[in-house]
C-alpha cells in the first residue's frame, strides 16, 4: 500500500474473532452459543431466539471467513507493494551511480577541452613564431599530439553519443516505475483501510452478538428441536 513513495513497516491487519461454536456436553442452564460462562442474570434465551441466534452465528462464520481471505489477499498485495520498492530502489541506486560516471566523463572532457586549447595555442604560437632551432622536432611532436587529439575526441564523442542513448531511457523508466510502485502503494494502503474498517464493524458486530445471544443459556431440547427442523 515496507526517493519515490516509501511503503513503510508493514500495514496492520485487525485480528478478527469468531464465536465459539456450540459446547458438547455443557448443561441445558449454563450452555451457551460461545461455549462460555452464561453471563451473570443474563435471561434465557426463548426457542425464537435461539433460531435467531444461531442465524447469525451462521452468517458470521461466513463473515469471518470471507474476511480472512481478505486478509491473505492484502497481505499477498502489501508483499508485492514491498518487493516493487524494493526493485525501484535498485534501479534509482543504479541509476544515481551512472549520474556519477557522466559526472565523470564530463570532467574528461573538461580535462580534454583543456588539452586542445593547449595545442591550438602552440600550433598558433609556432606558425607564428617558428623556432630557429629544433623546429622539426617541435613539429613534430605537434603532429603527434594532434594525432592524440583527434583520437581522443573521437572517443570522448563515442561515450557522449552512448551516455545519451542510454541516460534518458533509463530516466524515463525510472520515472514511470516510481509511479507505478506509488500508485500501487496508494491502493494497498487503501484496501488496507477499508479492511480494517470492516473488521472493526465485525468485530463490533460479534460483541453485540455475544451480549445478546452468545453468552446467554439456551435449554439443550430447544436447540436440538432448531436443528431438526
């Protein structure tokens, strides 16, 4: 619903309750739905109401199960939500440290920029001035350092034509993962919320069960004449 968006811990699941089914052998005065203690002068329970009880004992169960497999669900979600952040983490840090080799191959060609006018500026300073003496040899090794030149200029434009092809993919995927991974953590949250929102009415729901029906006597002939109808 465990930078871009940041699942977090994990998200808390309401632990649900369901009523105890019926005691076995518990006597007529003292059964209860739950299988606990009848409640203190709670009142017997009439046949209707028994049938009524036992309904919605029915119901809960059904209730309590749907929303288990609720809960594995967002669970299984909140999983999924974590191991996304996770590879989008891994991609913004590989990410982050390809910024840092085109950091460094722009001071290359900083460093190379440099190399140049250094050359031009000899090259225009012997053109202009040639030296009396040792002038072939001067010449020559500007002939070769504008070798070096050009081959390192051919370089640097290879890396430079590579880095552009490979940087804007690689942040545009990244954008769009990142917003995938927050969009999916925002319907995990989500479906996390109303969960826990309807397992607090379930929840709300058993106590009022449990005060007007589980916890109160029911006479043993009544229910047995319930469940053979």
């Amino acid at each position: 619903m465990k930078g871009g968006w940041v699942v977090g811990a994990g998200l808390a699941v309401l632990a649900l309750s369901l009523a105890v089914p019926l005691a076995a052998q518990a006597q007529a005065a003292s059964k209860t739905l739950t299988g606990d203690a009848p409640t203190k002068g709670g009142a017997m329970m009439s046949r209707d109401e028994l049938r009524s009880c036992l309904k919605e004992q029915q119901v809960q169960t059904v209730r309590v199960a749907e929303l288990e497999k609720r809960r594995a669900e967002i669970e299984a979600e909140t999983d999924a939500v974590r191991q996304q952040k996770d590879t989008v983490q891994a991609e913004r840090d590989a990410y982050a440290a390809k910024v840092a080799q085109v950091q460094a191959f722009k001071e290359r060609v900083k460093a190379h920029g440099e190399r140049v006018a250094l050359y031009n500026q000899r090259t225009k300073d012997f053109k202009e001035s040639p030296p009396v003496a040792n002038a072939e040899r001067e010449r020559g090794q500007l002939d070769a350092e504008g070798d070096a030149l050009a081959k390192a200029d051919a370089a640097i434009k290879a890396e430079a034509a590579q880095w552009t092809s490979t940087m804007e993919p690689a942040r545009i995927a990244l954008t769009e993962h990142t917003q995938a991974q927050q969009a999916a953590a925002a319907v995990a949250i989500e479906h996390n919320r109303v969960f826990n929102e309807e397992a607090k009415g379930y929840d709300e729901q058993l106590a009022a069960w449990k005060q007007r029906c589980g916890n109160r006597p029911f006479r043993e002939a009544d229910e047995k004449a319930i469940r053979g109808e």
